[in-house]
C-alpha cells in the first residue's frame, strides 16, 4: 500500500535460560496488548540473544533483559508500569497526533 509505514522495531535483548527474559516477554505482550486495544503504536518485536554478539555480551551480561528502540534502552525490563513508560517515551511523545 502506497504511504504506509512500516511499524516501528522494537529490540528485545535476551540470553538463552534467563528467567527474567521469560518474565519480560511475558510483560511485554501483556504492555503491546494494552496498546492495541487503546489504539496506540505497536511495535514489530525483535529479539536478539546477546551470547550471538560478543560486543551485546560484553555491555549488557548484567542487564538483560534490555529493551533497545532509536537509541533509547530500558534495562532490567520486566515491570509493566517501566514498560509502558518507555513505549509511551519511545512511541508517543513528540508525534504529531
């Protein structure tokens, strides 16, 4: 379709048998749910494992899971109310309406 965008790209980043990983994919559909039904931007989701990128390794071993969307990071991503803010952040403010 002509003049359609593409949703936006969130990154997940994750690492194989984090327990918070599961938990933050778990709140993060609940957030993207609520999102959807209020009508809000939803982003396409990307995870990525940082054991595949020794550099995603290095900065964030302690922090995962990260949420990554243009520039902006949220670590530790696993309460609700830090995830909608960030989406709000990240999505919402600034576009015109």
């Amino acid at each position: 379709m002509a003049g359609a965008s593409p949703p936006p790209v969130l990154t997940l980043l994750t690492r194989p048998g984090c327990h918070l990983c599961d938990e933050a994919r778990g709140e993060l559909e609940l957030v993207l749910a609520e999102r959807a039904a209020a009508g809000s931007r939803v982003p396409d989701v990307v995870e990525v494992d940082i054991e595949s990128q020794p550099t995603l390794l290095a900065r964030h071993v302690e922090s995962i899971p990260v949420l990554v969307f243009d520039g902006r990071e949220l670590p530790l991503a696993i309460r609700p109310g830090a995830i909608r803010r960030f989406l709000k952040a990240a999505l919402d403010e600034g576009r015109a309406s």
